[in-house]
C-alpha cells in the first residue's frame, strides 16, 4: 500500500462521516489583490527546483521527483484574494493537458485564467509528458516487465496531491478536488477517478478517450492509438506503458474507466466532445483534429453506453460538429465551471455503502482497507460495506479493516458465510472504532486473470457474506 493512500484515509473519513465545512466555496470573489507565490517546502517526495511568479495569480514550478527522469513543470493559479484571505482553504482544480502538450497549454491556449477569474478555487496542471512527447497515458509505465521510470500516476496520485495540500491552503479531501483534462489528459481524469472514488467528488473529460479495455471495438482503437503513441511521439517500444494486452491484459483493465465503472457512482460525471465533422468554431480546415475526435466520439458512445447500463448519472454533451482543437475545450470548462464550483459548494454526498473493484491486492478507500493473499493478480470487489457487514468477492484470504463505524472497544459478533464456509466469531472494535477481520475466500488461482493459462482452467472468483451484529 503507498503509504499517501494509507494516511490519507483519515482525513476522507472525517470528511465523509462528520462533514466539516471549510466556508462558502461557490460565492463570487470581491477581492482583487495580488497573490504573491507562497513560500514552497519539498515534501512527499517532489523538489522544487524552479518557482516563478508570472502574474499576481499564476505561478510556475519545476518539480523532480524519483519517480520521473526529467523534471516535470506544473501551473498553479491561485483565487485573486488568496492573500488577502490567510485563514481561508479553497477547493482544487486538477487540469490535465493531452497527448504532447505543456502544463501551461491551459492557461496558453484554454483560457483557464479568464475563466476561473473571481473564482474561489486553486487550478493545478501538471505535466502529463516530457517536455511535450506524447506522454504516458498516467500510469507507471510497465516498461517490457522491468517498470521503473516514468511513473506518472505515481507522480499525480502519491505526491502532487498531498504536496499541494502540504503547501496551500486546500480543502484536502474529497469534497474539495475536481479533476478534469483534454484528450489523452481526460482519460487520465477519468482513470484517476476510477481508481480513487474517495479522492474526487466531480471528473470530467473534454474529448477524453475513458474505454480503452472494456469493449472490444473500442479497445481495438484505444490500443492503436495508445501503441502509436509510445513508438511515435514518445518514442519508447510498443507496449511499454500498460503492457502487452496478451499477458497484461489485467493491468490494461484496471487503468480503464470502462472496466471500473462501478467505482464511479457517487461522483459527478461530466463528458464532452464532438463528432470531427467541421464545428462552429472551427476557422480553417483541421483533418487532423476531424479523424482524432471521430474516434473520440466512438469511444465515448461506448463509455456512456456502459455507464448507461449500470445506471450510473453523467452528463454527456456530445455536441455533434467540432474538432480536436482548443476552441472546443476552452468553451467546454467555461460551460462546466459553474457545475464544478456547484461540486465544491454542495458536493455530492459520500456513498452510504461501499462498493470497490481493483486488481490491487492492497488498497483503502473509504477508510474500508483490504489486504488480500493470493497467488496470481486478478480483480475483486468489496462489496456494499457498512456498519451491518459487506461481501467480500475474490480468491485467497484476506484482512479487512473497516471504516471507523463501530464503539472502541465494544465486542460484536461476526457471521462468515460462503458456499464452503460458515462461521460465528467475535470481534472487537480498536480504539478508533474498526473491527478487523480474516476473510476467507477460496483456492487462490494459480494464473493471472486473462491471460492464456487463466483462459484454459478460468478464474475462479468466491464471495464471503460478512454479517456485524451489535
């Protein structure tokens, strides 16, 4: 478990069973002062190497980080009365550029600065690429099975977030973070959120590719494009950021929205793109920018198809005419800020049960973590967890410790039921009021889910029915 997401369950909790409050997030600013670049400290593994102040709201860093080989450049903009407000904690922004571009493109090409103008929000958008390559699709890289460098989810997830929340003033839980991005950037919004739930209370994609496993047409797409990337743009073998799909396919899977859509519920979903036929702000010819967003809206008809058959609320602006250009992404964030700053005011409440798929073996969400003991990586699900109990879905054994729910040092009785197993033990609530209990499953599967060994014998998956009584 990366000790980031260890810690920072905590914090989640408190936010999601007592509800503090940090102000009004959502009202216009009046004040205009300048915002003079806070004094940065290195933390949580990143180094301030370089700090500029370009305007009295928009500041320039250079990071390094072990977990990438080159520096990596992030902007930060900051509320106009940032200063002038020294008690003060803001919601924040996570932007994401696209396929070869800058962490200053937003504020370049996408008008972020004029639209967060008088907003009481902090905007931060990192790097996603070296130097403008094609970047990395955030995730740490597999790199032919020797991983290593780049590690870029790594970089966003484990210490951008808690170095900013270590160095301004934020509202450093989930009520307070949005993420969005552009093209390759929103698949990264998309998965990032997918894979946190309890990080995030909105994602958006502005001509996002979010399917690139589930179904697949769409992933026969996602893994030309993400193939053409690597050996074109960023120049690195084919099949260096998720692996190859015939023996990591897994790894493919849980990086895809699509594959965890589950874990989206509860969160504000907003999706935009057009069609790539020539748009309203479209001003000269743009082939290129037509064939990139015609497949951009396949792949989203077939991510909203997917979030329509589970149920799960979003908006999709699906706009018809417009191309793979900044005009279109500019005009969605000035379309979607105001559902965004709604977010930070009113956010959508924390799920009542929790319900989580990840391949990890080790992870926490929620303040429920899981430790599973297997022998091969294969996913598995908790399951509508609360105070009266959960289902745990998978093969092994495993730990879970449950979110704070219970009396500290109260004894409850615990029902285990499988199709193999039936058992009544007591447990004990720790001080903080978590019980943690030994969750059998079943046989371990001896092969990695999807590839040919699996295939041949299947994976085997085993559900325990876990009951708390008082």
């Amino acid at each position: 478990m990366k000790s980031f997401r260890t810690s920072f369950m905590s914090g989640v909790v408190a936010w999601c069973l007592v509800g503090l409050t940090a102000g009004p997030v959502g009202a216009a600013v009046r004040s205009a002062a300048p915002a003079p670049i806070p004094t940065l400290s290195d933390g949580n593994g990143l180094h301030v190497s370089a700090e500029q102040q370009l305007d009295p709201r928009l500041l320039a860093l250079t990071v390094t980080t072990t977990a990438l080989a080159h520096p990596a450049n992030v902007r930060i903009l900051l509320p106009a009365e940032y200063a002038a407000n020294p008690t003060r904690r803001y919601p924040v922004l996570y932007l994401f550029d696209g396929t070869s571009g800058q962490a200053s493109d937003w504020t370049t090409s996408g008008d972020a600065e004029e639209i967060t103008a008088g907003l009481p929000v902090i905007v931060v958008m990192p790097d996603i690429t070296y130097n403008g390559n094609g970047g990395g699709w955030c995730t740490n890289s597999v790199n032919g099975g020797k991983y290593g460098q780049p590690q870029w989810e790594t970089f966003h997830i484990d210490q951008l977030i808690p170095w900013v929340d270590q160095n301004f003033r934020t509202v450093a839980s989930r009520d307070g973070r949005a993420i969005a991005g552009l093209s390759q950037g929103g698949f990264c919004s998309m998965s990032y959120a997918a894979q946190f739930p309890d990080m995030f209370v909105t994602a958006l994609a502005f001509s996002g590719a979010p399917e690139i496993a589930y179904d697949p047409a769409a992933q026969i797409g996602a893994t030309a494009i993400i193939n053409a990337t690597e050996v074109g743009l960023t120049r690195v073998p084919v099949d260096s950021f998720f692996g190859n799909p015939v023996t990591d396919e897994i790894n493919w899977a849980a990086h895809d929205p699509a594959t965890l859509a589950n874990n989206l519920r509860g969160m504000n979903l907003l999706l935009y793109n057009g069609n790539g036929l020539p748009g309203p702000l479209d001003t000269v010819p743009n082939p290129g920018g037509s064939a990139i967003e015609g497949l951009i809206s396949f792949d989203n008809q077939y991510f909203h198809r997917r979030l329509a058959a589970l149920h799960i609320p979003n908006y999709w602006d699906d706009y018809g005419p417009g191309t793979h250009s900044w005009p279109y992404w500019a005009r969605d964030l000035r379309q979607s800020i105001g559902t965004i700053m709604d977010d930070f005011a009113h956010p959508p409440a924390c799920p009542s049960t929790v319900t989580y798929t990840t391949a990890n073996p080790l992870y926490s969400e929620f303040g429920w973590t899981v430790g599973i003991d297997r022998t091969a990586e294969e996913f598995s699900t908790l399951g509508n967890a609360d105070r009266d109990g959960f289902a745990l879905s998978g093969s092994g054994a495993a730990v879970v410790r449950t979110a704070p729910l219970f009396q500290p040092g109260k004894q409850y009785t615990v029902d285990f039921a499988s199709p193999t197993v039936h058992v009544t033990l007591p447990a004990t609530a720790d001080p903080l009021g978590q019980l943690t209990l030994v969750v059998p499953l079943g046989p371990a599967n001896p092969f990695q889910q999807y590839t040919a060994g699996a295939l041949a014998v299947g994976t085997k998956t085993y559900t325990t029915e876990v009951t708390i009584h008082p």
